[in-house]
C-alpha cells in the first residue's frame, strides 16, 4: 500500500489525457449527433505537427522553454486544421445521411489518417523520440513527479477551465448550447450553426493536440499508431462520463485513468487474480468499468448533455 499515493497520481495524470481527447468526442457528439472516430488520428496527428516544429522549424539547441509554446501552436494548427478539414469535407456532406455513412466515414478516415502518417512522415514506421523538459522529478510526499507530467498537470485544468468559460460566458459558447439543443430552431434565430459545428471541431481538434503534446512529454516516444489505442480509451472517457457532457467526459477521463492504473497495478494481489494484473490487461479493465457502469446507469456518470442545462 505504500506505493498507493504514486499510483493515485499516475491514474490522474493518464486520466488527464484521456479527459483531453474525450472532450472532443463529447463536443462534436452533443451538437451534431456524430461519433467522430477519427479523432484518436487527429490526435496523432497533432503529436508529429509539435515534433515537426521542434525538429524542422526550430533551430538546433532551442530551449524547451520556447520550444514547447511552439510545438504547441504547430501541432494545435495541424489538429486544428484536419479536424476542420474533415467536417467541411467528409462529414458535412453526410449531414442528412442514415447514421452509419458518416460512421463508417469516420473509420475510413482515421485509416486514412494513420496510413498517410506511416508512409509520408519520415522514419514514422519506428517510434520517434519526443523532446523532454529537462527539469525534475520532483519529489511530493512518496509521490515522484516527472517531468512530462507537470505539463498535463498544468495544462489539464487550465483547457477545462478555458472551455467551461467560453461555453457558459461567451456568444459563442451560448450559440453552441442552442445548436445542441435544437439546430434548426438555432439556425431560425439566426445561428449560424454551420460555423459553429466548425467551432466544436476546432475545439476540439486543439485539445486534442495539447493532449498529444503532453502523450510525448510523459512517455518520450511519439508513433503513428498511438491514436488508435489512446481514442478509443478516450471515446471510452466520453460515454463514461455521459457522452455530450463536457464535464463529463473530463470526469470519465479521470475515473477511466484512476480505475485502470489501479486494476494494472493491485489487480494481481488478489489470490486467484494473478494473471488479471499488469499493462496488458489494462484495456481489458477499461472496458469492464465501462459495461458496468452503463448497466447501472446507463447515460453514464454525470449523466445529460451540458446543452440540456443551459
């Protein structure tokens, strides 16, 4: 038990990330009623922009300290503009389409995605070493702090805050409640609800970035692969908090972080459980919370859309 306190933190730290990506399920899902299943590519993809500024833009021996608002611009752009380059192009054409086109849309896309990073992106097929913040650990208690962590720390709470400010204060964000809860009385007021579509996409394209910034700074390694696995636990985070729900999807990241790192870690000292514990049956976990919880409640955690509040 004396390792608790470290693995509380870790589970926080991983739930971060899964929060980040969530919110943009959730975002694109309570206005437009679509499952954006290439958003873990868009998260990819925002990985290697931060990498290529760093390595092509940059000049040699910058410090982190400038580099990584850098990264962060270049890699929010790349995400930024392919999930805004998605929604006018393979999604908004398909917007009065049965439900499974923009679907089954959505997988070719990621596919697509994945498949361009892979072969066009130099020396993609192995993984790629992402700069590090050459500061730390830092010592909390028994809790050790490394050095990628403090940036998801940091950054977590303060896109959340950023994000519950602009939906709840500004015009913008007022449109974006209207629009969730009724686009085509939204658009008779004078909403344009395609830019705000637009808007929900970009978001969340961005935080999507900053959570594959921060996927870099912890783990060192970046691949082309990595948004498979990393949205679909994030898709996971969004229907567990309550799909639609911003809120939610950053609480679910945060249940989905805790209660993985905790069943990884302390799964196997149960007698009779020894072969249940480790990273390979970390998904495995993720999804049982999930079927367990959608059994007892099955709009998830917090429950209804933000949008229905409002």
């Amino acid at each position: 038990m004396h390792t608790l306190p470290q693995q509380l933190a870790n589970g926080l730290f991983l739930g971060s990330m899964y929060g980040l990506i969530a919110i943009g399920y959730t975002m694109v899902y309570g206005i437009v009623q679509l499952i954006n299943f290439a958003h873990g590519e868009i998260f990819m993809t925002g990985g290697f922009g931060a990498l290529t500024v760093y390595l092509y833009v940059l000049p040699d021996g910058t410090s982190m300290w400038i580099a990584l608002p850098a990264m962060l611009i270049g890699g929010g752009l790349v995400s930024v503009l392919i999930a805004v380059g998605a929604e006018r192009f393979a999604y908004r054409p398909l917007r009065g389409a049965p439900r499974l086109a923009p679907l089954i849309t959505a997988i070719g896309l990621s596919l697509a995605l994945q498949q361009a990073v892979f072969n066009w992106y130099p020396d993609a097929k192995t993984d790629r070493n992402f700069p590090q913040l050459a500061f730390g650990p830092w010592h909390l208690g028994s809790i050790s702090i490394q050095s990628g962590s403090v940036f998801v720390i940091i950054a977590a709470p303060l896109c959340m805050a950023a994000l519950a400010f602009f939906v709840r204060l500004s015009r913008t964000g007022r449109a974006m409640q209207a629009t969730a809860q009724d686009p085509d009385t939204a658009q008779l007021m004078g909403i344009d609800t395609n830019r705000i579509i637009v808007i929900a996409f970009a978001i969340g394209g961005f935080f999507a970035a900053v959570a594959a910034v921060a996927y870099g700074l912890r783990y060192g390694q970046i691949k082309y692969d990595m948004g498979f696995q990393m949205g679909l636990k994030a898709f996971t985070a969004a229907v567990l908090g309550g799909i639609g729900n911003i809120y939610g999807a950053m609480i679910g990241g945060l249940v989905l972080g805790l209660a993985e790192t905790m069943a990884t870690s302390y799964i196997d000292n149960i007698p009779g459980m020894q072969q249940l514990g480790g990273g390979g049956w970390s998904s495995v976990w993720a999804f049982v919370l999930l079927i367990l919880v959608l059994l007892f409640r099955p709009q998830g955690l917090v429950g209804e859309r933000v949008a229905d509040r409002a």
